[in-house]
C-alpha cells in the first residue's frame, strides 16, 4: 500500500564526483539548482550525478544542501531553486492551499518491513528496562520529533494509536534530527522518533539502545519520499523535468542493481560508519518508475486534517503532476 532518510555532513561535492560530472558536455546545458539532502539513501542520486546521466540529458545541475522542508517549499515557490527531494510534510500541503505550484513529480521511497528502522520509537535500555514492546510506556513522557511537522509526528500519533493513547498523553520535543541522540542521551527528551539513519544510531548504540517496531511494521509499503518541481519547472515545457527525472530513474535502477557511488563511500567514511553495514543498506526500498502512490498521500492527508493541520480537506491529486512521468519524454 505504501517508502524511507539521515545524516549530516559538509554539503560540498566531492572533486571526483565533479569531474565525472563534467565529461560529457554537449552544447548548452539547462542550469537547475537542486536541493538535495545529504544522506545515505539519496545515493542513488548521486550515483545517476557522477556517472553524468543528468548531463547526458542536457543538465547541468547545482546540488544545493537540503534544507527544512519549509525552507525548500520557499525557495521552490520563489524560483530560486528549481527541484527537492524530500518527505512529505505539512508545510507542502498548506502551500498547495495557499496556491503554491509546487507539486510531487515523482515517488521515491517506500518503507520495507525488516528494512531498516525509520519511524521506531527509540529509548535508552535504562530508561525502558523491559523494551519498548509496550507504547503505553510513554505516557507522560518527552518525545523528540523532527523540527518541521511531518513523517516523524505522523509515526508517533500512530505509534500511540496502537497503544490506547494519543498526542495529549506525551510530551512532543521539536528537536533537529542530527541532535536527536545528544538529547536523549543529555535526559532533554526519555525517547526519540527514529529518523531515516536510525540503523547508523542502532548499529553505533545497540547495547545502550531498545525500539518499538518501525513505521513499517505499521504501514508496510507505505510510500513517504518524493521529487518536489519548483514553479520553475512547473510552467512551460515539461522536457527539462521529464529528463531530470529519467535520468535520476536511470541512476536508480543502477544503484538498485548493485551499483555503488564514490559519494556513499565518501560519506560513511566522514561518518566514521562502518563500511559493510553502510554498503550493505537496503537497496529494495526504492520506486524504479517514480509511480506516485496516492493511497499513501491520502493517509498523510487525513491524518493532518485530523489534527487539524490543514484548513480544508484534500484530495491527493491536488499535490501532484504525473506530466513528467510520461512516456513521451522518457529514456
């Protein structure tokens, strides 16, 4: 029915990977300026950058750090950058109400069960001697989300669902991700909504760590990452995001298949990860065609207007544009 990211490090692109980039020019090229958060799982990304396939189709793209997803949204709406990849958030449903052509262009990611560890409600073993199997634990309790209103929220208000209690039963913490483990180490928050790089904190603390079960216990195949188009991309000739997203499909299905990008060594080796447990993420979690899955919106949808995020309600078409996908401009 229903996909799954995180870490930080310096946004700056790898020489390497910049003179792959630029091996294959052929005549002028379309400047885009993408925002693209520096994680593990947009490896497929850069696997699609360094191998040159965006400037295969006539792109030339500046890879920006990803930003909130409410600072994204602004730049998109204002032109200053043309593409984003990201979640799904609160913020992009308030701006298609407020008139925004910012729309989802391409499904990402879904959640795979017993595929890592995104959405899981993430304890010190001291605190929750006996596991976190039972939720009603929580009651009371400091729980750090994310910094914007999104997936994380989304996961514990169905966590807490399973569990007999709702969002006034806890104690919700917006805390940066990156900062998530720091607080709940410091005694800031008793647990954490695990982010997309829960295996990494997992792995590194699983001695001093006990989890519930993941999102994906609960929505398996729950569809949860995209490709967002600016307005600059939105108006006029769909050909330019038609190539985009080919060509990022194209590095997708490599990466998949087995292939790995100089980006995601790089990047578990400024982590100080550990290389085979890195290498070795799960692979099947992304979409090969960019379908959109709208069953997976819808849940999103209602359960913002439920907690009365949005004004109104919504239909999932109304945040997205298949016209990219067609086949027309595909490679």
């Amino acid at each position: 029915m229903l996909r799954r990211h995180f870490l930080t490090a310096s946004p700056v692109i790898p020489a390497s990977m910049a003179a792959l980039a630029c091996s294959r020019t052929r005549g002028p090229l379309k400047k885009l300026r993408i925002l693209v958060p520096r994680r593990l799982t947009l490896s497929s990304f850069y696997l699609a950058y360094e191998r040159g396939y965006f400037r295969d189709a006539g792109l030339d793209l500046e890879i920006a750090p990803g930003l909130s997803s409410t600072m994204a949204l602004t730049q998109l709406t204002h032109g200053s950058s043309d593409a984003y990849f990201g979640s799904f958030g609160i913020s992009l449903l308030n701006a298609v109400i407020k008139g925004s052509a910012v729309r989802i262009v391409a499904g990402r990611e879904i959640l795979v069960p017993h595929c890592g560890a995104q959405g899981a409600i993430i304890g010190l073993r001291r605190k929750f001697p006996k596991g976190l199997d039972n939720l009603s634990q929580l009651k009371g309790k400091r729980i750090g989300t994310g910094p914007t209103i999104g997936l994380a929220q989304f996961a514990l208000d169905s966590h807490l669902a399973r569990a007999g209690l709702s969002i006034r039963d806890v104690v919700p913490v917006r805390v940066e991700f990156q900062q998530s483990m720091a607080a709940l180490l410091g005694g800031s928050v008793d647990a954490v909504v695990g982010p997309d790089d829960a295996d990494r904190i997992l792995t590194s603390m699983s001695s001093e760590i006990v989890q519930s079960v993941p999102l994906s216990g609960l929505y398996p195949n729950l569809q949860y990452s995209y490709i967002y188009f600016g307005n600059s991309l939105m108006q006029g000739d769909t050909a330019p995001g038609a190539r985009f997203i080919a060509a990022y499909l194209h590095g997708t299905r490599d990466f998949v298949g087995g292939q790995t990008p100089q980006f995601m060594r790089e990047f578990i080796k400024a982590g100080n990860l550990d290389e085979k447990t890195g290498l070795g993420m799960c692979r099947n979690t992304f979409s090969l065609d960019g379908a959109i899955d709208l069953n997976s919106l819808r849940l999103f949808i209602d359960w913002a207007e439920r907690r009365n995020f949005i004004p109104r309600h919504m239909e999932p078409s109304e945040l997205v544009d298949f016209r990219f996908l067609g086949k027309d401009h595909a490679h």
